[in-house]
C-alpha cells in the first residue's frame, strides 16, 4: 500500500489555508468599505441637515419668475396681470408673461439684486418710478419676445399703486423668497404719560414777608 505523498499534501493544505486567508481578507474589507460608507453618508446627511436649516427660502430661491408671479398674484388678487401681448415666435398672446413676471425678471436678471430684502425690491420700483436708476428699454424683460416693449405699461401700473400697496407688494415678493421673514414691523412700544400727580418733591416758594414771622 502506498502512502501519501507528503509534499503535495503539505501544498494542498497550504493553498487552502491562504486561499481561506484571502477570502477572510476580502470579506473583512468589504465589511470594512461598507461599514465606513455609510457612515460617511450618514454624517453627510446630518451635515445636509445642519446646513441646510433653512431649506424653504433655498428653494425659493429655484423659483422661476412665472412661479412666483403665479404666488403673488393668489395673494394679491387685484393686481394687474398685464399679459395681453403678443410672442414674436407664435403671434399669440403670451399668458404667462404678466406685469409681476416682468418685474421679478428684471429685478433678479437685470439688475442682478438681492431677492429677501426690502429695501432691494423699493430700489426696483423706484427705478419703475424714475427716482433711481434709469431702466435700459432695449434689456428690459419681453422687449426681445414679445410684438411691443411693456416697459411703460408697467411704468403705469406701479404709478397707480398707492404708497401702500407698493408695500404690501414688497412684503408679500420677499416672503416668497425668504419665508423666514416677518412681513409685520415691530411696533415701538408706547410710552407712558407721566402723570401730574406724582411723588415727585414740591417746592414751595415763600411768600413775601414770611421772614417776619421769624424775627423775636
């Protein structure tokens, strides 16, 4: 009877123990990659949510002018639409190229200015109003798509605005980019009438002749 070979059996054990080592390597590192994967995007995700607290006005900000005129037209009901005018391409009336469309347009594109503040939004339509800068007929918004330029009928528009109205369009136009924002002014507190008849000392004036009542 023969014995076994030895020297091949000693091999064949040895392959199998370090192909038994390697895949212990690889499973081990797999465990490793993953274990290390999602923890990494869990931390991101948190980050994500630290950072990104304020992810309303963000998304605001993605808004496309048509969208936020749509807003602030349910909002302000009686607000002109002005969209009566015609597209170059399709001689047809362009709906959806209103008066607050424009004026988003111009006041982001345009003039490239800030769209969650106030005083950004007065400084547009004061533009509107001729009190600040001077509006470039050629750049304004539908001057290159539709049939005729609705600068001035916009112009016409914000004329006819009453100073408070004017406000509460600013108001509710930064509330749509910045939702955060309080459209209410703090009200000063009311100061209190001091009243007449408080502890304070009174001084009494002598009367004339009352230093006689003193001499012996």
């Amino acid at each position: 009877m023969k014995l076994p070979n030895l020297k091949l059996l000693a091999m064949t054990n040895i392959k199998i123990l370090w192909r038994s080592k390697w895949l212990n390597l690889s499973l081990f590192l797999t465990t490793f990659i993953l274990v290390s994967y999602f923890s990494a995007f869990g931390f991101v995700l948190k980050l994500l949510g630290e950072n990104f607290s304020y992810s309303p006005m963000v998304f605001a900000q993605t808004m496309t002018p048509e969208k936020v005129a749509e807003e602030v037209y349910q909002r302000i009901p009686d607000l002109p639409l002005q969209n009566n005018y015609i597209r170059r391409e399709t001689n047809q009336i362009a709906i959806e190229n209103t008066f607050v469309s424009r004026l988003v347009r111009y006041h982001q594109y345009s003039k490239s200015r800030p769209t969650i503040f106030r005083l950004d939004w007065k400084l547009t339509l004061a533009d509107y109003l001729g009190k600040n800068e001077i509006i470039n007929d050629d750049r304004y918004p539908g001057n290159n798509t539709l049939t005729r330029n609705p600068l001035e009928g916009d112009r016409q528009i914000i004329e006819t605005l009453t100073v408070k109205q004017r406000n509460n369009l600013v108001n509710v136009l930064v509330s749509i980019y910045n939702p955060n924002a309080e459209n209410k002014p703090k009200e000063k507190p009311q100061q209190t009438q001091q009243n007449n008849n408080s502890s304070s000392p009174i001084l009494v004036l002598p009367t004339p002749g009352g230093a006689d009542l003193l001499s012996p």
